[in-house]
C-alpha cells in the first residue's frame, strides 16, 4: 500500500472522530490545523479546541491560524507537502490558493445530505426544520460554502427523541465511517465526485441565542423542533414569575386546548402542559437559573408551577 501524505483542518467535537480515523489509518497525519485558542468558561481563559487536545496528545504538528490568506500563514501547509487535506468543521472557507495545494484536492465531511443545509449549523436547521432525516457527505471542496461535488453520503433517520446534541454525536461518528470507507480511493485519486444539484438547496446559517426564546403563540410541534434543535446550545427559554427558565425537553400533545397561549395547564410528574397557539406542549425537562437540569416530577418539588399560571 502507498503511504500519503495526509493533512487535517476542523476544530470542534464534531471532527474528532474523522480525525481518530486519520491517526489510527496507515497514512501519514503530516499536520493538524486548527483554530486559535478562544476565551472559554466563567474565566474566561484561552482554551485549546477538542482538535488541537487530539492531536497533541499524539504528538502531530498543531498549526492555528488566524486565517489562511497570506503565504507566510499558507507557509506550514505548503512544507507538508499533503496528498489530501480532510476538513471538518474548520470554521474557515479555504481560499483557492489552499484548495490547490494538495494533489488530490481538499475533502470536506459535511452533517447535511446536500445539497439541503449548507453552512454552519446544518443538524440545528434539520432538527427545527422538522426533516425526518439527515445525514453525512463526503465532499470535494470548491471556493464555494459547501458547493462542491459529492463522493459518497450516508442517511440517517431523525427520532422523535433526537435533539441536536444526539444527531451530532451519531452524525460524527457516521462521518468518520464514511471517510474511512472511502480513505483509499480518496488519496489513489479513483473515485469520481458527482455534483450537486441545482434543485433542493438550502442554507442552514449560524444559530444565534435570540432564536432560544419561545413564542407560545406558535403550533406546539413547531416549538417542541425548537426545544430539540437548541439543545445543548443554547437551550430554549422561557419566563416565568421572573425567572427565565431554560426548556431541555419537550414534546407536542395532540390538539384540542382553546386555552391562552402560555397558560399552564396541568403540571405533575408526566411533565408540564402549557397551552400553545395550536395544541399543547408537554415540557419533561426544566432547568431553573443557577440549577441543573432536572425532570419535571424533581423541579416542581422545589418550584410551585400550578394550572392556571402562565409563562410570558
């Protein structure tokens, strides 16, 4: 077998399986590039990406970068020589110059089946979407977002117990699979990408904390997408006497309540039913401010949340 020559760009959890896969392959892990440390936790203190902790516990070359625009910032990638650069979730669009270097191009592991949900937060967009399944593709990297040709793709289906934070561990692993079953005829140059399609494009940008509010005037399967896709980041909301609670669980009741939208209409240990603009929305998980996250038969001995009161 030839050894190549093997670059990684990704940063995140999320790419810490396909890059297990690259080091315990038989292919040389010339470098791993990174983002730079970010202030993170109540100190605020520079912290390493999950990335950069793999990869320096194995002893490959770390390289963090601001950008990659400049030559002298290119220079260490450049001196790798890379037969393929693998991304995943890097957090930087490549510029051509990058995309050029390798012999066989640069590959991305993207959590969409594209061409659904390019960009930054595709399992989040599928979740509050309310798409029934998802899942990974391998990609040749062009200077567009996520517009490159696809090798291969592997589904799988959303749960209704899915949150966003149980698709990504399944899709991250899924991924690292993925890659790994197509490793040989990536870095021989013998497999042939197929583009995307025109039709079916859609764009799943950055979710932000304002999307974490919930508005009880919309349908109650609607807010309890909402519930899944924001959990574990940044986990919905709601007020109640003051307090902003944060919603973990969730899952719509059949319609059939005429009550205002907010109004709680029965709380006990199955979970706590709150009146939306259509249908009901049972919450089994709740966290109060400065507390965990508790069942809902644990957080209402310690919170008097009765029928007939209202969140806002």
């Amino acid at each position: 077998m030839t050894v190549a020559r093997i670059a990684f760009a990704g940063t995140p959890d999320f790419a810490v399986p396909t890059l297990r896969t690259l080091l315990a392959s038989e292919h040389e892990l010339v470098g791993v590039w990174t983002q730079p440390d970010r202030p993170a936790g109540r100190g605020r203190q520079p912290r390493p990406s999950p990335v950069k902790a793999v990869a320096g516990a194995a002893g490959i070359p770390v390289h963090q970068p601001e950008r990659l625009t400049s030559e002298t910032e290119r220079a260490p990638l450049v001196a790798a020589e890379p037969d393929v650069l693998v991304v995943v979730a890097y957090g930087l669009l490549l510029p051509r110059a990058v995309l050029a270097l390798p012999r066989q191009g640069c590959v991305n592991v993207h959590a969409s089946l594209l061409p659904r949900w390019r960009g930054a937060a595709p399992i989040q967009r599928a979740v509050l979407a309310g798409d029934s399944e998802t899942g990974v593709c391998l990609m040749r990297m062009d200077p567009g977002m996520d517009t490159g040709p696809v090798y291969a793709c592997r589904r799988t289906a959303i749960g209704a117990d899915d949150t966003a934070g149980t698709l990504h561990d399944r899709l991250a692993d899924t991924g690292a699979a993925l890659l790994a079953d197509n490793l040989e005829g990536l870095v021989h140059g013998e497999l042939e990408p197929t583009p995307q399609p025109e039709e079916g494009v859609t764009h799943a940008a950055k979710i932000t904390k304002a999307e974490a509010r919930l508005d009880w005037t919309q349908p109650a399967h609607a807010l309890a997408r909402q519930v899944a896709a924001l959990n574990p980041w940044p986990v919905a909301e709601a007020d109640w006497a003051g307090q902003r609670l944060r919603v973990w669980r969730a899952h719509p009741l059949a319609p059939g309540t005429t009550t205002e939208p907010g109004t709680v209409i029965a709380a006990g240990p199955e979970g706590l039913d709150v009146a939306c603009g259509e249908g009901c929305l049972r919450i089994t998980e709740l966290q109060a401010p400065g507390g965990r996250p508790q069942a809902v038969a644990s957080f209402l001995n310690g919170h008097a949340i009765a029928p007939g009161t209202r969140f806002h």
